[in-house]
C-alpha cells in the first residue's frame, strides 16, 4: 500500500492516465491552439469518425471476420459518449454502438456481446428520454424480445433472402395513384388498431432533440424517430399485393409489416393435375387477415393471377400461375418490407405496352425528315425520367431559404430534361411523375419496364451532414465500391447502411441480367455533359465522377439506367444554384447532350 492507500499498481495506472491527458493538452496547445480536455475534438467530427469506421468494416468481408475490428468502431462511438455525454449526438452514438454489438453477436454467438448491446441501448432508454433515439433503442429491444419468443416456432428451410433487422420501424409510404399501378388485396389499408401490437408505442415524451441529420434529410429513412411494425398475434400481415404489367415484363409485389424470412420454389407444369409452371413463395411468420381477397387476377402475356392463402398458422403461401416466362428473380426491399417478383417474357415479343398515366403527352415535333427513324435504328426511342422523391417524401432538404426541397428541384430540372431530349433528339420521354406526388421506388422501375424504355434517368440532389461537400456524380447500378457510394445508395434507398451491405449480397445474381455495361457507358456520357454545361459559367463546380451502388430504383431495370446526383442542397452555394432556373437551364442541356452524345456513340459501335 501507498501513502494514498491505492494499491502501488492502481497509483501507477493513475499517474500513467494523467500523464498522457498532459500530452493530450499539450498537443492540442500546440496544434490546435488552447482547448478544453473535454471539447478538443467535439462529439460530432467523432460520431463522423466512428461511422467511417463502421463503413470501412462493412465493405470489407475480411474486416468483418476480425472481431477487434468491430470493437475498435464500437469504442469510438462510445468515445462521443464519452466526451460529450449529455450532447446531441451521444444518444445516436451509444444506440449504434448497442447495435453493433448485436449485430456482432449474430457473428460471434457469445452471449457477452448480445449483453453488452443490451445494456447499451437501455441507457440510451434511461438516459435519454427526449431524444429521437429512444423510441429506436425501445423498438430495437422490443423486437429482440419478441424474436425470442418467436424463435422456437421459426420453421427451416432454404432461406434465399432474411430482411435486415432496422427497417421495419419506418412509416409505411403513401399509397400510390390508382391510375399509375393496377392494386388490389386493399394494399395501402393499415390498420390503426390491430388484434395484437407486440411492440408498444413509446410513451409520449416532451419535445424531442433534433436528430442531428434531420436537418438534411427528412425522407422516411433510418434518421426518422422508430415506429413499431403493427403484428397480428406475434405474425407480420400480408398487406396487399402490387402489380405493373406488359407483354415482356410484369412485376409483382407483397407488401408486408414486418420483414419475415421467405423460401422460393418454381415448379413444372403437370399435365396429371392439369396445371401449368407456378412460382410459389413461403413467408414464415407471417398472417393473412380476414378482409384481404385470396385472388389476384393479372392476366396478361406472362401471368394468370396470384393467390394468396394460409398455408399453416404461421405461414402465407403466395402462388404466382404463370402462362409464359423467360425469367424471373424474387428480391426483398425494405423500409417498408416488401417482395418483389420480376417475371421477364420473351423479348422477341411484339405488342405494345400501355403506356402508364404519367406518360408526357407529347408536340407535335418539328424534325428533319427520318429523325426519329434515327432514333429508332439506333434502338432509343423511348426515354423514362424520374424526378426522385415526391409528395410526403421531400427528400433532402436545402439550406439556402425556406421550404428548399430536394423533390421540387428535380421535378423542375426533369420537365427542362424533357423538353431538352425532346426538341434534340425526337424521343418519346415518359415521367414517372410530373406532379408533387408519391411513388415507390419499384413503381418507379416498374414504369420504365412496362413503358418499353430504352434509357432510365434518375435524378436527385446529393446531402451530406459536412455543408462543404459539393459537387456532380453519376451511378449506375453494380457492387458499391467505396463507402460514399454506400452512404448515397442508404439514402436514396431510404434504408440503412446495413441494409446496403445486405443487399450486396442479393444483387449478384440480379446483376446477371442488368445492363452494367450500357450504363456504365451512358453513366459516363452524362456526367461528362453535366459538369461541361456547369462550369461554362461555373468554373468550380466539382467533378465527383462516375460510382457504382446498389440502388433500389435501378433494380430491376431492363435498360441502360443511371441515378444522377445533380449537386449537393446542403451546399449554400450549390444550394442557390440549384434553386436557379437558369442553372437548371445548363444542367438540362448537359444531361441532353451527354444522353445524345452517348446514343451517337452506340451508331458509332454499329
């Protein structure tokens, strides 16, 4: 024992700790200038740093294997915590840290790990009770709780996709215009008052503290305050059943509440029993209520209908009647959760698609003669653009007024696109929306299959929490390969960043039949003519380049596809430039004529 009656190595350890806080002020008087021990680094630019670090070890399957790359990320989100304990990003710090730990318990099986997750998040419940965050720790133990006691009556079997835990938490989206997708099942009828809600509402707090990316991002993602998913007796309902229709091309979705685990299985025609191919989807946990019909009729080129019936008490069976099919591929999407089946007919096939209710009705246009005869060797005739976001979802939100929404600009610039293609290249162009409304993300796809689309543009305004970050880019739909590309992908899909590392692991296959070539190509053209029409009058405007990532509205697109990220609205400067009808008069010209440079360049390959 010492003088201070600390044992001689617990004195050691004391002086050795205050030791290097001396070195730590030191250093940051002599880089940094005079600072506090407490704000030298601020609980932000931590959070910043510990996400990066979940990022890096996210996109690496040999990260992911070593465990002390996971605590290394787990303690610097506990260091925000730890710095700053009582400011605004403390709570988001110690709820991803709680949920890394679970999710490392998926990998590592030790009970320590699911423990510590635990008792994370129940202080992020304790101690943090006016914070967005505390209704998401709630609904996360919540779930845990309730998937334990679902665990004994999970049934087995070959899994082809398990929906990522996080999403069901989110508001379901608004229902779409009838005119625009063919419904039925009463699909967007959510009951406000089911038999059994296993997860409870948190209780009503006082005003809540700001999220802080809440600021930039107001969409139905993972920064939204948690929502329980409504269970009936413990089971996800099936809430109703999508469908858009063409003689090449039909896509079928099951809308769900929860996310559940489903088996897939195509079976043969049986001239015994009379019956044709049929694709047969199981969703375990799951419940049909009474007032869904069992029958969904389509009868088009491809499929006959699809029923749906109660195969057992914890089982939806959905069976798909097929007429004719070249392929097909069954994927999950989140955030609502949904099933989405892609049936693909025979290309060879000559009937029209019907043209959906957002079809731009289009001039009479002035053209050389055989113009558009042109167009049509060259195989592009027809143009899909989608204006991202829309009616409840405003997207991004900008900084350079009021009332700045991401879902207004790219309406606006998608119309001066429109006209742009239109009067240069005599193409059909055909909006997914032309109005402030609503659609999902695989409507959105959906309308470019059905409508016999040769090109697909999607166009959005970049966020990001740093308001310095600024400039154009350009994805096309394959593997992310950086974590940025990650973080776009997470937002524009309204999900996680987990979910995006997911869906990586399901889009190998989906990839086998998307055109990553032609999109990578036109990727390139357009965001060429995007940054040459820009720094005509703006020589500063960044070129951040051509990315991959797997994004939820190129999925499924059977045309070269890209996602234009237009300029970031968080930017001040980039903000009022987008706000400018002028600019969007230059970015409109530079997307035609990289859309025109790019169909000059497939005559060229003839």
């Amino acid at each position: 024992m010492t003088k201070t009656g600390l044992p001689m190595n617990e004195q050691k350890q004391k002086r050795r700790l205050a030791a290097l806080a001396l070195a730590g002020l030191v250093a940051c008087a002599l880089f940094l200038g005079a600072c506090s021990p407490a704000m030298a680094v601020g609980g932000r630019s931590l959070y910043l740093d510990a996400e990066r670090c979940e990022l890096r070890l996210k996109a690496s399957k040999e990260r992911m294997q070593a465990r002390d790359q996971w605590l290394n990320c787990i303690a610097q989100y506990r260091r925000v915590h730890a710095v700053e304990p009582r400011g605004g990003w403390a709570p988001a710090a110690l709820f991803r840290a709680g949920e890394m730990y679970l999710e490392l318990y998926r990998f590592s099986g030790r009970t320590q790990d699911r423990a510590e997750g635990i008792d994370l998040l129940q202080r992020v419940v304790k101690g943090y009770p006016g914070s967005a965050y505390n209704a998401k720790a709630q609904a996360a133990l919540a779930e845990m709780t309730e998937k334990k006691s679902l665990k004994a009556a999970t049934r087995t079997g070959k899994t082809i996709s398990v929906a990522p835990a996080a999403p069901a938490t989110s508001p379901p989206p608004a229902p779409a215009p009838a005119t625009a997708v063919k419904t039925a099942l009463k699909v967007e009828t959510r009951s406000e008052a089911p038999v059994t809600v296993v997860a409870a509402a948190p209780k009503q707090q006082e005003e809540p503290a700001p999220d802080p990316m809440q600021a930039i991002y107001q969409g139905h993602d993972e920064q939204q305050a948690a929502r329980p998913a409504a269970l009936v007796n413990g089971l996800s309902p099936v809430r109703g059943i999508r469908y858009w229709t063409s003689p090449q091309y039909t896509r079928v979705v099951v809308d769900l509440d929860a996310p559940v685990e489903f088996t897939s299985r195509l079976l043969k025609p049986d001239p015994a029993l009379g019956t044709g191919p049929r694709l047969f989807l199981d969703l375990a946990q799951a419940i049909l209520t009474d007032d869904i019909a069992r029958t969904v009729p389509i009868g088009d080129d491809l499929l006959s209908q699809v029923r749906a019936g109660q195969y057992d008490p914890q089982t939806v069976r959905v069976v798909v009647d097929i007429k004719s099919m070249k392929g097909h591929h069954v994927f999950s999407l989140t955030n609502p959760f949904r099933i989405v089946i892609d049936v693909r007919g025979d290309k060879e096939a000559t009937a029209t698609a019907p043209q959906p209710a957002a079809t731009r009705q289009q001039p009479e246009l002035k053209l050389p003669p055989g113009a558009l005869a042109k167009q049509l060797a060259l195989g592009v005739s027809t143009i899909v653009i989608d204006a991202g976001h829309g009616g409840k979802d405003p997207g991004a939100i900008g900084v350079c007024g009021n009332n700045i929404h991401e879902k207004n600009i790219v309406l606006s610039l998608a119309k001066k696109v429109a006209a742009m293609l239109e009067k240069e290249t005599g193409c059909r162009v055909i909006f997914t929306r032309d109005s402030d409304r609503y659609l999902s993300l695989e409507e959105r796809t959906a309308i470019a299959n059905t409508s016999g689309a040769d090109l697909f543009l999607s166009i959005h305004a970049n966020a990001h929490a740093r308001r310095q970050a600024q400039g154009i880019e350009t994805y096309f739909l394959n593997l992310a390969t950086d974590e940025e590309s990650i973080r776009v992908a997470a937002r524009e899909n309204a999900t996680s960043q987990k979910s995006i590392s997911d869906l990586q692991g399901i889009l190998q296959d989906l990839m086998q039949n998307a055109k990553v070539d032609e999109s990578s190509r036109l990727a390139k053209f357009v965001q060429k003519g995007m940054v040459d029409a820009a720094r005509s009058r703006h020589q500063d405007v960044a070129d951040k380049g051509v990315k991959q990532a797997p994004f939820y509205v190129l999925l499924g697109a059977q045309m070269p596809s890209v996602l234009l990220e237009v300029g970031f609205i968080t930017n001040p400067t980039e903000c009022g430039r987008l706000t400018s009808s002028a600019y969007q008069d230059l970015l409109a010209k530079g997307i035609a004529n990289g859309v025109r440079q790019y169909m000059q360049d497939l005559k060229s390959l003839e």
